[in-house]
C-alpha cells in the first residue's frame, strides 16, 4: 500500500464516525481511489452485521420486585421428610424386635403393659425347638434387613439431597 491511502484503523474509524479531523481528505480520497472505496464498503458490511441492537431495559422498580419475591420464598427442608419416615420405620422395627424377643425386654428392663399373642404364639412356634445363638442372630439380622429394606429407599433420597462439594 502506498503512504497516500488511509491505514485500516483510521478508515475503520471513519466508518463508525469517530474521526473528525481528517473526514474530509479521507472522503476526497475515497472517491478518486477504487481500492479504498472497496475497503471502506467492506468494512460498512461487516460493521452493520456486527452491530449490536439495543437489549431491553428494565425499570429499577423491577429489579426491587424480583428480590422482595425471592427474599420471602420459604425454602423447604426436603431432607427433613425421608428423615422422619426412616426414624418412624426404624422405632417401629425396634418395638417389633422388642415384643419378638422377650429376653431382651427382660435384660433392658422394658415391659409392655398389653399383650401380644398372635406374635407370643409365633415366637413360640418358630423359636421355642431351636435357641441357639444362630437362630437369634438370624433374627436380628432378619429384622435389619427389613428395617434397611423399608429405609432405604429414604436414605437415597437423603444422600441425594446432600450438598456436594465442588472442586
């Protein structure tokens, strides 16, 4: 390119009208020269397809209506009821464990002011032949198994709800 055509810059800013001081040796120059005048329309194509249409402007007004909403949302502890059925599960299978069992009733010191005799006559039925170590850890870990059975459907549901740390 030779000295007397504009560098690319300054005909860049003579398309968006910034310059003031050289815009009439620039225009002159524009009309004699074809190669400048192809430039120069280049960049007015380029510059109208990079142009930015203007976003929406929203009131301040707006802005304090979204956070007085955001501020008296109540967060809701979803932990809080997959917890208590779990609890609720898990006392209930420690008071079956309780009535089955009565030797351990006897050892903690609990007594049952009524009677359960569907679940004495079972107990007497399935256990009375055999008292060995095996059958009774057979059945506390039959009952475990229930209980995690009934409780672990919750426990996903919890650690699920946990918060993760991110790296």
């Amino acid at each position: 390119m030779n000295c007397d055509h504009p560098a690319d810059e300054t005909l860049q800013q003579f398309i968006d009208n910034k310059t003031i001081a050289h815009r009439e040796i620039i225009n002159r120059h524009l009309k004699t020269c074809g190669e400048c005048s192809i430039r120069a329309e280049i960049y007015k194509i380029i510059n109208e397809q990079l142009s930015i249409e203007p976003g929406e402007n929203f009131s301040p007004e707006f802005e304090n209506c979204i956070l007085k909403k955001i501020k008296n949302v109540k967060v809701k502890n979803a932990v809080n009821k997959p917890l208590i059925t779990t609890a609720v599960i898990l006392f209930f299978g420690l008071i079956l464990y309780l009535m089955i069992f009565p030797e351990i009733r006897e050892i903690l010191g609990i007594s049952f002011h009524f009677t359960f005799k569907k679940i004495s006559q079972m107990y007497n039925y399935l256990f009375q032949q055999h008292r060995y170590i095996f059958d009774s850890l057979a059945i506390i870990i039959f009952s475990l198994i229930i209980m995690i059975g009934f409780g672990l459907p919750n426990w996903r549901k919890i650690i699920n709800k946990l918060p993760t740390s991110k790296p």
